[in-house]
C-alpha cells in the first residue's frame, strides 16, 4: 500500500517535472526540473527493488551529467527564450504522432488486461 | 520482525536523535577549529561566553537568527533562497546511513545504531555528496554577479574533480570487503594481526587509499562557501573515513557489560574526533594553493595514484584467492 503510494506520487513528480521542463522559459529552470525527473525516477527504480540501478542514476545523470549542463548554461550566460507561436511541423507531425501514441498505449493496456483475465480463469 | 508502527517510531526517535547529534557535533566542531586555530596562533579564540567559550555557539546561533536578511538587488530570488538550502539539506541527508556502532536492544525491539542500514550505503552517500554541488553552483550563479559566478564555479569544479578520486580510492575498501554496506565493511575489520596491530583497512593494504582519501576529503569539503554545510560535511567526511579504513567501532572491550556496550560508540567519536583534529591541524598550518596547482594535484597526481591503487588491490585480491 506504502509502495504503492509512493510509486504514484513520485511517477506524478516524474510526469511534472517532464512538463515543467518544455514549459519553462528559462534554461537553468528547465535543467533543475529534468534534475527533478532523474531524481523522482530513481526512487521508482528504489521502489521497485533495483536499488544499485537507482543510486548509478544519482550519482551518473543526476550527479554529473546534469553538472555539466548546468556549468554550459551558466558559463554561457542563456537568458530567458522567447515563446514563438509554434513551428508548422510540430502541428503537422505532433498531434497525429500524439493521438498515435495514445491509442497505441489504451490498445497495450486493453490486451494486457484481457491476458490477466484470462490467466486468472484458467488458475 | 518489527510491526510498522514500532518501525515508524523508532525510526523517528533514531531521526530525531541522529539530527541534534549532528547539529550540535556541527556546532561545537566550529568551536573546536576556532580554538585550535586559535592557539595555533598564540592567541586564545573564544573565551568570553562560558567556560572556555564553550557557550560560544549558541551566542553564535543566537546572532544568525536575529541578523537582518539582507536580499541584494538583482538576485535570481527562487534560486538565491533555495542554493544554501539545498546545499545543507544535502550535507544533513547523508548522515542518516553512519553507523554509530553495533546495535542495540532495549524493551525487546532490536535496533542497529544507524537510521538506516542499506546494503548499498556506500554508493547512496557518494550519491547524495555529487548532489552537493549544486548548492555551490547554483548560489554563485543565482547572485548574478561575476565574481560569485566564478567563484561558484571554481568551488563546484574543484568539488567535482576531486570526487573523481575519492570514489576511486574507497573502490579498494570495497573489492577488500565485496560489500556496499557500511557495516559490512567495518565488520570485516575486526580482530587483529599478531595480537597487537589492529586489522583496520588503513594498516591492511589500503595505506595509499587513505592517503588518497585524505587528500581529497580535505579539497572538497574545505573551500565551500556556506560555513555550515562545510561543517557537517567535515563531520560526514570524518565518519566516513573512521567506517572505513580506521575500522569504526573497533576497539579494545574491557572492564562490566554496560561498559562493554557503550565502548563501541566512545571508540567511534574518538577516531572521529581525530581525525576533525587532523583536519583543523592542516588547516591552521598550510598555506593555500593555487586553483591551477590544485587542478593540477587533483587530475595529474591523485587521479593516477587512485587508479594504481585500484588495480593493485584488485590483482592482489584476484591473486589471493
């Protein structure tokens, strides 16, 4: 139940840091929000047992990746970016590649759940 | 096994105890460099509140709490406020893996003296150590002046160069004792040679890794900015190097059963008070480098002799069994 709390909570953090990051005019803001993201995706791998692979993702991206980043973004001196009203491409290629992506996700999660089903029958 | 409330509660009290220990060893570790520093050089340091000033850091808190929170103008205000945060939320976490000693029993709960005993503990300090940096990184940046940007950057590469070879010359330690886990590690050092020469990792072939580590500890913790971040760290960094290569909590046991029991834990302050000793005597008698020569120490000399050490336990180790 614990697990099961946290796993959610932190996979919300995931999911906001990720958003965060696109949203965010500023450079320094987005690097520190991806560092939210590595961090809350290594206490999943925590949570899911695997904890060597959750303190090499500390200490590799969180730890010195992400250091690299942010000495660029600060030795470079990036101000804030200015919004533009969105590329063509990204219209033309993204909401199609979304709706794709979704149905193919609900598709996956449908078969997977009618497998379970079927194997609880059959047990 | 233990039920969850009692988990939940002993891990509180443990939390609660483990936290006042370390602000308070923090606060009189500042203590003890002013002292020493101070009669180093022939002067006396803080005698006025207390005997021996030994009130001195509670004036000093007293002082901090109410000085005035000055904001300069200009400043990125998110980050400015949250860079020192960071960096002492940092320094605070990675004592809740220190083992303090063997555990202990009282009213039929059994507890190891640790917050919490992870089997890769090792690897979750060095972790929580790289995190550190960003503290340093963000509040010279977040000043938006040139110079704390620079000094920002000096402190956090220099944190990050050094890390290099402290990770390195505590992978002998661990090829020595094949395990992640702090009290594994101290495990494996107990007993000694020929009756006298205690098997700590530090007379046990890892004679250059200490001397490694040494070096390094003393670079990355000993220039950062905030003062109380580099104290705790300095309590971390000492804690670190008693579990492992001074052997923790070994030492000789002697004399009734209740002695017996807190012997483990006298033997642990003491090494660590050592070696804070050790670092405050540096301190007060060497003269800084240079940030090239230091640079250059770092990647040129400790790096190599970190990786000769490495493959020299790892062959004598291979050899051996």
């Amino acid at each position: 139940m614990l697990h099961l709390a946290l796993f959610t909570i932190f996979g919300a953090v995931a999911v906001a840091g990720a958003v965060n990051l696109l949203v965010q005019r500023h450079p320094i803001n987005s690097a520190l929000s991806l560092i939210a993201v590595m961090a809350s995706l290594a206490v999943e791998y925590l949570l899911l047992g695997a904890e060597f692979v959750a303190a090499v993702q500390v200490i590799v991206y969180a730890g010195a990746i992400m250091v690299l980043f942010v000495f660029v973004i600060m030795l470079l001196n990036a101000g804030e970016e200015e919004l533009t009203r969105g590329s063509r491409v990204a219209i033309l290629f993204g909401v199609p590649g979304v709706l794709i992506g979704a149905v193919l996700i609900a598709w996956t999660l449908r078969y997977w759940r009618s497998c379970n089903r079927s194997t609880s029958r059959s047990s | 096994m233990l039920s969850i409330t009692t988990f939940v509660i002993v891990s509180i009290i443990k939390s609660v105890i483990a936290i006042l220990l370390l602000l308070t060893a923090v606060a009189y570790t500042v203590w003890l460099e002013r002292k020493v520093v101070g009669h180093i050089q022939n002067r006396w340091g803080p005698t006025r509140v207390g005997p021996f000033g030994l009130l001195q850091p509670l004036a000093d808190g007293l002082k901090f709490i109410l000085k005035e929170d000055l904001t300069p103008p200009h400043v990125y205000k998110p980050l400015y406020i949250a860079a020192p945060m960071i960096a002492v939320i940092f320094a605070i976490t990675s004592i809740s893996l220190i083992p303090i000693g063997n555990s202990i029993s009282i009213g039929g709960i059994n507890t190891p003296l640790q917050i919490t005993d992870v089997n890769i503990g090792l690897l979750i300090i060095l972790g929580i150590t790289s995190m550190g940096v960003y503290g340093v990184a963000l509040a010279g940046w977040s000043s938006n002046s040139k110079y704390s940007l620079l000094g920002g950057l000096r402190a956090s590469a220099q944190m990050v160069s050094y890390e290099i070879s402290l990770g390195l010359s505590l992978v002998g330690v661990l090829i020595m004792a094949g395990s992640f886990s702090l009290r594994t590690i101290v495990d494996a050092q107990g007993g000694t040679f020929w009756g006298f020469i205690p098997r700590w990792n530090v007379f046990h072939g890892q004679e250059v890794a200490f001397f490694v580590y040494l070096m390094s500890a003393f670079a990355e913790t000993n220039r950062v900015p905030f003062d109380l971040p580099e104290y705790a760290n300095m309590i971390t960094v000492a804690c670190l190097a008693t579990l492992l290569f001074l052997g923790g909590w070994h030492g000789p046991l002697f004399g009734p059963p209740l002695l017996q029991a807190i012997l483990p834990v006298f033997w642990f302050g003491l090494k660590v008070f050592c070696f804070l000793f050790l670092y405050i005597w540096v301190r007060g008698t060497l003269p800084r480098f240079r940030y090239d020569q230091l640079m250059a120490f770092a990647w040129k000399f400790l790096f190599p002799l970190a990786v000769a050490n490495l493959a020299i336990t790892g062959l004598i180790v291979a050899l051996r069994s």
